[in-house]
C-alpha cells in the first residue's frame, strides 16, 4: 500500500478505499459459514484442521487465545498455510482478507465478473476472491485502493484492518466522532477507527505502547480482531430460532443463530395448542439447547417450540415448528459376542433393537414376542434394561435330548409385535458356565457421592462374564455369600456389604452400607471375586460433619398470641466454616447431652419447651411448644455448644404479633368450569390469616367467620368434600370449623340434568365476613353444565411408576381391586375453549394390560379402573372409554413397575391436638388423623396404614406423659392408658418422617 500515503495529503478526510465514498454503511449479521473451508494460499490446501492444537505454532498460546483460534478454525474460517503450521505470524494480503470478511460479516455475492480491473478469476493466486471482494464492495467496506483497481495482492496495515472491522459493526459513524487516539504511528484519517477498536477490544495494545497502524498486519491479529468482532456482532443481533427437530423419540433439539441468555430465556414445547412437558439443557456455548419430554414422546403431528423470557426488542424469530412421527422400530439385533451359550438355567442374551433415531427403541419389553428352543420350552422371560437393551433369559437346562451340553443347538426368534420387525439367529448350547471376567460398574450413592451418615448406601453394578463372552444371569439358587467374595484393602468396620438380584433383569449389585457415622473420611478399595475372576471399585466416605458454630435465625411464620407451637432456624458451621445440612445438625447436635465428639448443646427458653426437630419436614430446626405469649410480648431464645476449647453463643428475641385471625380466602386448585351431567367439579380452597399462612389449627378470634352458599339451577347441588348433605343456605365456618372449610367442597350435577337451553349452571361464592357483616374477602366460581354431546378432547392422565406388588407382596396387598397400593387410572377433558371439564364417573368403561405378568388392570365394583404393578418391567395399559357423545375410543398409556422397596415419604397429622377417651376406642391413626404417603406416591389414611404396616413401618410414641401411669401403643395404633394420666404427646415415626399431637385424656 506504498501509494496510500501519497493519497492522505488530498482526502485526509476521506481516502477512498477506507471512506468508499458517500455510500451508506451496511451492516451486515455477523456469524460464521460453517459449511465453506477456505481453499486459498494464506488457508493452504491441506486437509482441513479441526482445532489450534493440530498446529505446531499455536500449541503454546494462552487457554483463552486458543479458544478464540479453536473457533475461528472449527467453524472453517481460518486454516493452516501448511500441514501442522498455522502461519501465525505471516502477512495477509487484500485478497484473503476479503474472504475472511465476507465470511464472517455473511456478505454474499455470486458475481462472476469484477468492478475492479486488477481482479480476475482466472488469477492462478487471487482469483478465488472475486465474489468475496465484490461482497465487500457492495457492502460498502471498501471501494478500492485506486480508480478502478482494488490491489488484491497488496498487504493490508493494521490502521486498514481496524477500519474495515469498524464498518463491518456498521459503526464508521461512532469512529468520525471520536477524537482519536494520540499515537504519532497512526494515520490522521485512522484514527478515529483505532479509538473506536481500541475501546471495543478489537486490539490490545499495552499502555504506553504505540499501535503501529502503518505496519502490516498479521494472521495472528487477524483472527483475534475478527473472533472479537463476531462476539460484538451477535450481541446486537437480533435472537432467532433457526431451527427445531426431533432428535430422540423424548428429545427436541433447538437452534439459535446466536448466543442466548440463558438466565432468563425459557422454551415451551407444543404439540398443535396443547403443552408438552419437558426439561430444558442449554449447550455450553448457550447457541443450542435439548427438550427432553418428562411425561410422553414424541408422536405423530405437527409440533412448535416457543422462546420467550426475553425483551421483545431483541427477538426476530420466536417460535419454529417442525413435525414429528411415531417411533419406529427399524431393527433388532443380538448383542452376545459369541454364537454359543452355555448351558444354564438362566443363560442371558443380550438383543439391542433401535429406532429410527437410532437409540435404543422405548418399547417395554412386552411388545416383544420370543420363539426359542421347541415351543418356547428354553424360555424364561425378557425383561428391558436401564440402557434400553433387552435381556433374554433362557433354560438350556431343560431338554437334554434337545439341547445337549457341548452340541446342542437353540434357534431364537424375536419379533416386535406391530412392526414385526424380527431376528433370529441359532445358538450352539456350550459347555456349563465358568465365570472368566467380572465387572464393577459405576458407584451410585444415596446421597451425594460418597457414603457420608450412617444408613447411606452406595450400589455398583456387578457383572460377571462367562467362558464365551456372555453376561451371566443370576440364579436364584445361588448362595452369593459363598459365591461372591467381597472385601476392603482398607480396614473400616462400619462398611458393610451384599450381593443384591436386580429385578427380574438377571444381573447382581454390591450394595455397601455405611452401618454408623465415622471420624476419618477416606477412599476404600471394594474387591470382589467369584471363580476365576477379580475386579475392584472405590467406595469414598466422608466424616460426618460436626458443628463448632451455632447460630439462631427467623421463626418459620409469624409468632402470634395463641399459637402453642412454633419452628426457628438454626445455622451450624464445621471447623472448616461449612454450613451444615439439617441432617447433620440433628447428628451433631444432642440437646442437652455430650455427643461423639463430646460436644454438648444446651437450649434455653423464657417460656415453654424447646428442642431441635429429629425427624420430618422441620428437621434441624428448633420447636417451641407449650409456650404462653401474649401480643407485643417477647420470647427469648438462647443456645449453647461447649467442648474442651470451644465455645459457641447465640440468644435470639421473637416478637409475638396479635392472634390470628381469618384475613383473605384463597384456591388451591384450578376448578372445573364446566361439567357434563353427573360430574363433580371439585373446589379447593384455604382460609389464610394475617400472616398468609393456611388457618385450622391456630387459635382464631370469633369476630370473623367464613360463609359459604350456592345458588344453582335444578340438579346441581353442592357439599362438602366427603359429605352428602347439600349446602342449601348460606353456611357459617367458625373458629372450630375452618379445618373443614380448607378441605374443599363438591359441586354436583345430577345425571337427569339436560342442558337443552344452555344456561343451567351453579355459583359457588365464599365470603369472609365480619360481625359487622362487612366482606372482607371473597372467592366466587360458576359451574357451568354443558350439553352431553358436546365435543371433548379427552387425555388419559399418566400413571406414575407402581411397585410390584404382585411379585413382593401377599394377600390383599397383592389383589389389583383389594390392594391399598394400587392407582386409579384417570382421564380429564376439555372443550374446544380450552376449558376444564369435569367427568362424570364411569366415563372408562375397560381397562386391559399388554402384558399382566407386568401390570394388573381392573375395573372395581366401583366401576373405577385400578392398576397394580405385578412385576419389574414395563407395560402398556389400554383404556377404553365413552366421549360425551357416546363414541367408544380408545388410548394407551405406558407404566413402569419397580421393586424399589416401599418406603415412607411423607407423614402428616392434620390433628395438632386432639382428645383420648379411656372409655372409647379411638386409635393412634384416628387421633392424629394421620396420612402416609409413601415414594410411588400412594396415600394411605387411618385404618389402611395399620393394614399396610408391614411395609410401611410406622411406629407410635407416647412422650411428655402427665400425671400418674403409663401409656402404650401398638404397631397397629391401639392405645391403653392406665393409671391418671391426663395427657401425652402421640407421635407417628416412620422412616426418619414424624409428626405429632398432644393428646388430652379424660376418662
């Protein structure tokens, strides 16, 4: 560029190739063409690299400069000069920076022929250029460096480089504008445009340092200049989603054209207007981002994907559809490693079968048919795996004549049965099993990832491999505590370990419990060997955390003047300064008694009791009881953690506030607004105090009552929920009554009612009122009955996973109508308006299973469908029903059935005091009004816990017993006092879960 200098003198202020003239900046998206790789001198001809490392000369850069060079080089815009060097240092000439400017600013041109005489395609060097400076000509990046010629061969400076990335933004304006930098190296015309890149870290020039703008630029400056430019240009572009597709049978994938902000952007997946449940994972570079559908998969129709979260300004293209079909089964295969088997009573073969994604298919097992052997006799079962592979169990044991040891032969057929898609393969029968290679797999902790509180476990995966290859099934003969040696390199005695059969699928896990909490963490070498194999896996255990600093936080709720119970947290810190959770709170803190640490805690309170919560949803904190407060007094709390050296206070105040008192009325549910005849619609609503918190337990004032009433046509009636007795005139709710009240309330359509003038309907209005009769809140919701032949949509409501009660359990508890573990299938619908509608009963009128040795499907004498998992698989449940207009239709649902053994969830007392009459018969269950819910969900109430306790394990306690005598209580609820005992707190306890009530006994 030896002329530019001799041209500044006359058009300081506009030089031609870096004003281009008058002409209008445009600017141009910036993002990178990934599918067109640079076939150039200063990109070479090698093969093209996939990253810096690839490059001798770039394999010492900094992380972060090498990110940047890792993705100008993926995404095709830059290659090396020769193989294994990049050329970081080498000059670049006018005509391949046009190539790179047009990529990266998306300047597009098909021109053949040039404005410019000096550029022709038929140049052996430049020619390659011509659409790319053409690009840049029309962009108005640059018009040439002389009347007609644009010199494709000269060097370009840095001054030229920064100018041409400041058009490129589009901001040549904002460059005139600034002053310009003090740099006696820089051109008077640059620069303006070196301020301006400067300051937008197009370049990084060291104080004090000159910029240098008439030297020429390197590669090197080249792709950072350019990779900062990008990072400038997407940031003010305009956000669209440019793609969406499915990807899995479960999986949408979305693309953006740019980076989003992922703290604040949401999708949504819909399938035509109805919302399909997903969970959303971004891509780290935040450009793309997987739906994975948590309730269904994808299925025939038309589907769309809806940003939003974000300002709409900076929003092009919101939403992208795309159409999705059924899965399909598009191939099985076997997976053994060997074409014999041996010969056992439970041979596994392992088959693969793939869908059209190429994952493995998410069929149960039972859509699959296996003819094997003669007339099935090797047959056991086919079960499906976490992995999604299908597991064959054979008996080659069977038929000797058949399947002789050494030489027999076994043909196996699988067929998928509504694709028919199928495989087939003949086995040769080997010799009995010898079990060569074992396995551990992944460790998988109870909690966290190490075993860290005593009653933690940590699983692995054990697998074992015979003489040809094949996994080797469990045999329920086997004694695994002779069979299977398993011992610690490292000696800790609270480590225990068993083998433990997985479901029916036939493979074993080490299960490692941690027997009592431990001092020292530390890893510890699991060994394992059985016949001639041996492997290990690393169990990590954790010291428990023990508290040195204890500090005392807010009540959970307000305090107020009547209330006989409240909850305030309580922070401890380890030596370390870490937080502790509430388990080890209630592990490392024995109130009123010396720890295993020797650690003793003291409490202390200026009225009642108080202690730190061992068990349930409040556990870890500190409950007051039994106090007496009265408003604007004040309750002090003081706690005390001592040990040799150590020493930790905290004493807190809590204000007492005003007794509560009913201030606002609130829904809980979302209630039908419409109904077919016969239907109830059900209403869900809580009185709430002051405070916001739910009001039925506290003490209340007497001068606020709530009054419900209803007014309807003939036919539709309403009444409490579990009641009978319709709501005819307005009725009160008092102090005494809330409890009621915040159970809900039906409204029922009587199946004579005919809608033919279509304006039958029901209003149900709640008030709270005061006793001056003035309303201080109220909830009004109109039940409208809409025509028997109206046009419904139906869903089939998704059946959450059953345990296999078939196969665990005995008696009732395993009879699909009588069992209190069993599901009711359900089904809702709404009208073209996208309303609720509610359903009468009946609406399902058959229930049947695939395959019943997974599930078992009934409709009750109650004419409900019920479900019961029989075995570990999965199913698919067909369920027949009548729409609104008496059409019979049919739709299916797919339920998963575990043998995780039943443990307690959740244990709620709706009673927080309650009365025990020595002379009546009232049980523990009665007393607390107690429920039960377990981990698949199922609720048990009253009687049906003492029915199930044999696996739910709840245990009642009588503490704080008054006055003389005893109290004792049965593991089925039966309570005896005996002697004068005037009163006791009834506890329920099951699995860590409690909760509890103070029980007044009178004779």
């Amino acid at each position: 560029m030896s002329n530019m200098s001799s041209r500044i003198p006359n058009h300081s202020q506009n030089p031609k190739d870096i004003q281009g003239g008058d002409k209008k900046v445009m600017k141009k998206s910036l993002s990178v063409i990934l599918s067109t790789a640079m076939a150039l001198s200063v990109f070479s001809s090698v093969a093209f690299a996939a990253k810096a490392d690839d490059f001798s000369d770039l394999k010492n850069l900094d992380a972060a400069t090498k990110a940047k060079f890792d993705s100008m080089i993926q995404a095709g815009i830059f290659d090396g000069v020769e193989e294994g060097r990049f050329g970081l240092n080498d000059k670049m000439n006018r005509a391949q920076f046009a190539k790179v400017a047009a990529l990266i600013f998306e300047l597009k041109s098909s021109a053949t022929t040039s404005s410019f005489e000096d550029v022709k395609s038929s140049d052996p060097a430049n020619g390659y250029a011509l659409p790319y400076i053409e690009a840049l000509r029309v962009a108005g990046i640059t018009d040439g460096k002389a009347e007609g010629k644009y010199v494709p061969a000269g060097d370009v400076t840095k001054e030229e480089l920064a100018t041409f990335l400041i058009r490129g933004l589009g901001k040549e304006s904002e460059a005139k504008a600034k002053p310009g930098v003090s740099d006696k190296t820089v051109s008077d015309w640059a620069k303006g445009y070196v301020q301006l890149a400067q300051e937008l870290k197009l370049f990084e020039t060291p104080a004090g340092q000159p910029f240098n703008g008439t030297a020429a630029a390197t590669r090197d400056l080249l792709v950072t200049s350019a990779y900062q430019a990008q990072q400038l240009n997407n940031a003010s572009k305009k956000l669209s989603v440019s793609e969406a597709k499915a990807t899995g049978v479960k999986t949408v994938t979305v693309k953006f054209n740019r980076e989003v902000d992922t703290a604040k952007a949401s999708l949504a997946l819909k399938k035509g207007t109805a919302s399909v449940a997903t969970d959303v994972k971004w891509a780290d570079d935040k450009k793309s981002a997987v739906l994975t559908l948590t309730n269904s998969k994808l299925s025939a129709g038309a589907y769309s994907v809806t940003l939003s979260g974000l300002a709409a300004e900076t929003v092009d293209k919101a939403v992208a559809e795309f159409s999705a079909e059924d899965e399909k089964l598009t191939k099985i295969e076997f997976l053994n490693p060997s074409d014999t088997i041996a010969y056992s009573k439970n041979v596994m073969i392992k088959v693969a079968a793939t869908n059209q994604y190429g994952e493995a298919a998410s069929l149960p097992a039972g859509s699959y048919t296996v003819y094997a052997g003669n007339n099935n006799d090797v047959v056991k079962r086919i079960t499906k795996a976490d992995d999604g592979s299908l597991r064959l169990i054979l008996d080659t044991t069977v038929n000797d004549n058949l399947y002789k040891q050494g030489y027999g032969v076994v043909a196996v057929n699988i067929i998928e049965n509504d694709s028919r898609v199928s495989v087939n393969k003949t086995f040769k029968v080997g010799t009995q099993p010898i079990i060569t290679k074992s396995e551990l797999g992944a460790v998988k902790y109870s909690n966290g990832d190490a075993l860290s509180a005593k009653g933690q476990t940590a699983t692995v995966e054990f697998l074992r491999y015979d003489q040809y290859g094949n996994l080797v099934a469990a045999d329920d003969s086997e004694n695994y505590d002779q069979t299977v040696t398993r011992f610690f390199s490292e000696y800790e005695k609270n480590l225990k370990t068993e083998v433990v059969k997985v479901g029916n699928e036939g493979l074993l896990n080490i299960k490692v419990s941690l027997l009592d909490n431990v001092a020292k963490s530390g890893t510890y070498t699991l060994n394992v060997q059985t016949q001639a194999s041996f492997s290990t896996a690393k169990i990590n255990v954790k010291s428990s955390k023990v508290a040195t600093k204890v500090k005392l936080g807010d009540a959970s709720k307000e305090i107020s003047e009547g209330d006989d119970e409240a909850f305030l947290d309580l922070t401890a810190f380890d030596v370390d300064g870490n937080q502790l959770s509430a388990d080890d709170i209630v592990n490392s803190l024995k109130f009123g008694q010396s720890n295993s640490n020797d650690n003793t805690v003291n409490l202390s309170t200026s009225t009642g009791k108080i202690e730190i919560v061992q068990s349930g949803d409040k556990k870890g904190k500190i409950r007051l009881s039994e106090f007496k407060a009265t408003d604007k007094s004040v309750i002090s709390v003081s706690i005390v953690l001592t040990s040799p050296g150590l020493n930790s206070f905290d004493t807190k105040t809590y204000n007492v506030k005003g007794a509560r008192i009913p201030s606002t009325l609130k829904l809980t549910n979302d209630p039908a607004k419409k109904a077919l005849p016969g239907a109830t619609a059900d209403i869900e609503l809580n009185v709430l105090d002051q405070f916001d918190s739910k009001l039925d337990k506290a003490a209340v004032t007497s001068d606020v009552y709530v009054q419900v009433s209803f007014t309807g046509s003939a036919g539709i009636t309403l009444v409490e929920d579990g009641g009978s007795a319709p709501i005819t005139t307005a009725k009160k709710y008092t102090e005494g009554d809330l409890k009621t009240f915040n159970k809900g309330f039906d409204v029922k359509v009587a199946s004579s009612v005919v809608n033919a003038s279509n304006d039958i309907s029901g209003t149900f209005k709640a008030e709270l009122v005061n006793t001056k009769g003035n309303v201080l809140a109220s909830i009004t919701r109109e039940v409208k009955v809409i025509d028997n032949k109206a046009d419904l949509s139906y869903t089939v409501t998704p059946v959450s996973d059953l345990y296999a009660a078939g196969d665990k359990l005995s008696g009732d508890q395993k009879d699909v109508l009588k069992s209190d573990l069993h599901k009711k299938v359900k089904i809702t619908a709404k009208d073209n308006a996208g309303d609720l509608v509610a359903l009468p009963d009946g609406v399902i009128t058959s229930i049947a299973t695939y395959n019943d040795s997974i599930v078992k499907a009934e409709i009750g004498t109650d004419g409900k469908p019920y479900v019961l998992g029989n075995k570990v698989g999965s199913a698919t449940v067909a369920v027949g029903y009548n729409t609104a207009k008496g059409e019979q239709k049919t739709a299916s649902i797919s339920i998963n059935v575990k043998d995780e053994a039943v443990q307690v969830a959740k244990v709620v007392a709706e009673n927080d005091k309650e009365v025990f009459s020595k002379a009546g018969n009232k049980s523990a269950q009665e007393l607390l009004d107690l429920t039960v819910t377990d981990n698949y969900g199922v609720e048990y109430g009253k009687t049906v816990i003492a029915n199930n306790n044999n696996i739910l394990g709840v245990i009642y306690t009588a503490t704080d017993v008054q006055g003389s005598g005893s109290v004792t209580i049965s593991s089925k609820g039966v309570i005896t006092v005996t002697g004068d005992v005037t009163s006791f707190t009834l506890q329920a306890i099951a699995n860590g879960k409690s909760d509890s009530a103070v029980i007044t006994v009178t004779p």
